[in-house]
C-alpha cells in the first residue's frame, strides 16, 4: 500500500513535500516502492508548463529537420550520391530519435516520475541507447569518409561507391546494437517503482561509454586534427603558387599573366576574360578551403559539447555506486537532466551542422521552407547556374544579357563590357 502521509504533515505542516517525502524515506524507512507519486513531482505547474514548451520545440524541430534532410536526398538527383548516403542514415537515426526517444523523455522529464509499465522502460532504454549510439558512431564514420577523400581523392573517389556505404552504415547499426541490447540480458539495472534509469553497473558503462562515446571521440579528433593540418598546408601551398598583386581590371591581370608565363595571347577583350576568371577561381578556391576548415571545427566543437558532459557524468555515477560514495541530491539529478536533455540536443544540431553548411543542401531546404517543391530539380538547376556564370541570385542579369547580345544596336564593346561586369 501506498504511504498516507497525512499523518507526517500533522506533525511537521510547515514542511514543503518535498521534505515530507525525504524525512519518509530517512526517518521511517519507508521504501522508494511504497511511496506516492506525488514524492516524485519535480516542478510545479508554471515551470511544468515552461519545460513542456521547451522540449516540445527540440522534440518538433529535431523532426522536421531531420526529416527535411531525408527529403531532399530522395527528391533533388543532384544529392543522391554514395556519400550522402551517411548523412541520410544520420538524419534517419536522429529522425527516430525524435519520435521514438523524445516524446517518452520528454513525458518522463516533466511528470517527475514513470507514468508506464516496465516494458515500456526496458524499450525505451533499448531505444535511447541504440539510436544515440548510432548517431555518434554515424558522426564518426562521416570524419573518416571525408578523411580518405581528403587524404586520398584519387583512390578514394573510386572505391567510394554505394556498397562501401552500405557496409559502414552496417558497421554502426551493429555496434549501436552490441551496446543497446546486453543490459537486457544481465547487465540491466534492477527497477524500483515510477524510475526508468541505465545500468550504473561498472563495467557495461567502461564497455558502453568507451564504444559509443570516447573512441568515436578519440578517432574524429586525430582526423580532424590530420584534416586541418592538411587544408593549412594545401593553403599555404596555393597561395605560393598563385601569389600575385591585387588584381582590379582585366588588363593588370592579362599583363601580369602574360609576364609572367610567357605565354603568348591575344590580347582581346575573350582572352582577358579567361584570364580574370582563373585568378578568380582561384580566390574562390582559397575561400573555400577556409569554410571547409571552420566547419570541421563547428562540427568537432558541437559534438564534444553536446555528449562529453553526459558520458562524464555518467561514468562518474557508475564509480559512485561502485564504491558506494554518496552523491544523489537535487542539485545533482538537475545536472545529469541537463547533460542528458544537451546529448538529445545534438541530433537537433546534426542537420543545420550537415545541411545548412553544405551548399548543396542550403537551396533544397529553403524550397522545402518556401513551399516550392513543384519542379524542384529545375529551379535548382537554374539557380547553379546563375551560381555559375554571374555568382547571383536572380535570373534577371542573365536575362537582361541575352536580350543585350541578340540587340543590333548595341556594340561589341558595350557588350563586352556588360559581360566583364556580370562575370565580376
């Protein structure tokens, strides 16, 4: 039967209760088992209903996000490559998250308590552990494909085939289910009523939180590391080759060209051209490869703020309960909530991370956002193009240049002219 504790407030009734449930459990021994479930409540209703507003934006966003992601791969023809193939098994996984781990978070998180059955937690742990691991080792198994391309694009790029995808994504989805699955056959934390909690015991966490988090970790840092020494030496190599004086018009840059190489052009107003847009290739080039540095560590540093605080605090416990160091107050179940619910905000993350910086993903996304779904793939290949010839966003200068060439009335100057300022 469930404790009355009427009986305690008569005695103590300028006690908050809170305190009641706390003296229950010390004073009289009362079991955690026997105790109502209003000991449990956490918060109260104002701060339930700001907690409930909060994880119910990360739960809807870290859906629509991810799922956007998986969209755009099926939909533009341009996306769907072998490569892209991880970053779509990392929306999926993150997608699950969001509907499978999140809602019964979420639900936990605000009532204080476990309002469902014993089955129900056993799944939802399963559940929780498999698809976060299986982010994480996704993250990491995306460091080491761009790794290799990086490293080796010649050899890489021609072994880097759906197959080889599909393997590593295997690969992941196995590991994730070596870490998810043991605590239900012996390694499972013994329930006590309205808590759904990990193992704490001490060596499924050392096997668990070495495979999920800290080799994954320990990997996307020396290959990130190798990948940054890597671009600051490409970097450097380039501007080497191509340092040249501040270029302003196409004269300075067909002189120096042309003085420098040897080279023997025309110099007509199509050479000129030629010329300029090679040194601009090559400005466009360099700010690339910074981008794609600075993203690397965007990447890394989310990451690793994300889940290192959880996967500290969760070894932390485990020794705890190992050596039977008292820990356990209120102060220290809002840390590891918070460490918890900040491991669940990195599947938010993984899509603005992985699309919004990739420009491939940037133009799908904003027609999803738009509405514009209808014809996709040719306003997408209207848009590169703009991209392309002129660096704009809109149709109208190469339009308007058109209508300029076909015009008998304006001379080859001026339009070469135009042309010189549409490219630059």
């Amino acid at each position: 039967m469930n404790v009355n504790l009427t009986y305690i407030y008569t005695i103590h009734p300028n006690l908050t209760l809170i305190r009641v449930c706390k003296m229950a459990k010390r004073y009289w021994n009362i079991s955690t088992n026997l105790l109502p479930t209003d000991c449990f409540v956490k918060y109260s209703f104002f701060n339930r209903i700001i907690i409930s507003l909060i994880l119910s934006i990360l739960t809807i966003g870290t859906s629509l996000g991810n799922f956007f992601i998986i969209l755009s791969v099926f939909l533009v023809r341009k996306l769907r490559t072998p490569c892209n193939l991880l970053v779509v098994n990392l929306a999926t996984t993150d997608f699950l998250v969001s509907i499978l781990v999140l809602p019964l978070a979420g639900v936990y998180q605000v009532k204080g308590f476990w309002i469902f059955n014993d089955t129900f937690c056993s799944a939802f742990i399963v559940f929780d552990v498999l698809l976060c691991t299986a982010s994480i080792l996704n993250l990491c198994a995306i460091s080491i494909d761009r790794y290799l391309i990086i490293l080796k694009p010649m050899e890489y790029a021609v072994r880097r085939n759906k197959k080889r995808m599909i393997l590593m994504i295997s690969i992941t989805w196995m590991a994730a289910a070596l870490i998810s699955i043991p605590p239900l056959f012996g390694w499972e934390k013994e329930k006590t009523r309205n808590t759904c909690a990990y193992s704490n015991d001490l060596g499924y966490q050392i096997y668990a939180t070495t495979i999920a988090f800290y080799l994954p970790l320990t990997i996307m840092l020396i290959l990130y590391g190798r990948i940054f020494v890597l671009a600051r030496k490409t970097a450097l190599s380039e501007n080497k080759r191509f340092e040249m004086p501040h270029i302003t018009n196409l004269n300075e840059a067909a002189s120096i060209l042309l003085y420098d190489h040897k080279i023997k052009f025309s110099r007509t107003s199509s050479t000129k051209q030629l010329i300029y847009k090679r040194f601009q290739s090559n400005k466009m080039k360099k700010i690339s490869e910074n981008k794609a540095t600075i993203t690397l560590g965007v990447i890394l540093s989310c990451f690793t703020v994300c889940w290192l605080p959880f996967f500290i605090c969760q070894i932390l416990v485990s020794i705890f309960d190992a050596f039977e160091i008292r820990y356990k107050s209120q102060t220290s179940e809002v840390i590891f909530q918070v460490f918890l619910w900040l491991g669940y905000f990195n599947s938010f993350i993984n899509p603005i991370i992985y699309a919004i910086f990739n420009r491939d993903f940037q133009k799908p996304l904003k027609l999803f956002v738009s509405c514009q779904c209808k014809n996709m793939n040719n306003k997408l290949r209207n848009a590169n193009y703009v991209d392309e010839i002129g660096g704009t966003s809109s149709l109208n200068s190469i339009i308007h240049f058109r209508q300029i060439k076909t015009d008998p009335a304006i001379s080859t100057p001026q339009r070469n002219e135009y042309k010189y300022r549409l490219c630059s």
